[in-house]
C-alpha cells in the first residue's frame, strides 16, 4: 500500500493530524483499492511515540479537539 498525506494539523504541542490517502491493488485481481484515513502522531523530543489511525477524518477532527 502507498500512502499520501495531503493536509496537516498541529493539534497541541505534541499532536498532529495528517489526513493520508491510502492506495492499492489487488493481488490476485489486480482491483484498485483506496482509502481516506487520518493519522494522529504523538511527538516527544522528535521521535514519534504514538500513533493513531482514525478511518474517519471527520471523527479524527473530533477526536482532536479540532471540529465541533
């Protein structure tokens, strides 16, 4: 699978959001497959400690703090 990210969030000092484009194919069929998910990082003195996928990106934005 490919990644993308294609829209950042700083959430707080230690979080952001990036909203990631997922692509694939099918190994037998050779079916394109891709999907719109959000990854939350928590960052602690530069390296990554934490991360989150939401499958959702408006529920990510909630679960952020970033949407009402």
């Amino acid at each position: 699978m490919k990644f993308v990210a294609e829209r950042y969030f700083d959430v707080d000092e230690e979080r952001v959001l990036v909203f990631v484009r997922g692509t694939a194919s099918g190994q037998q069929s050779g079916t394109p497959v891709e999907a719109a998910v959000a990854h939350e990082f928590t960052l602690r003195e530069g390296l990554i400690v934490r991360v989150k996928v939401h499958p959702n990106r408006d529920e990510a934005l909630k679960a952020v703090g970033l949407a009402g």
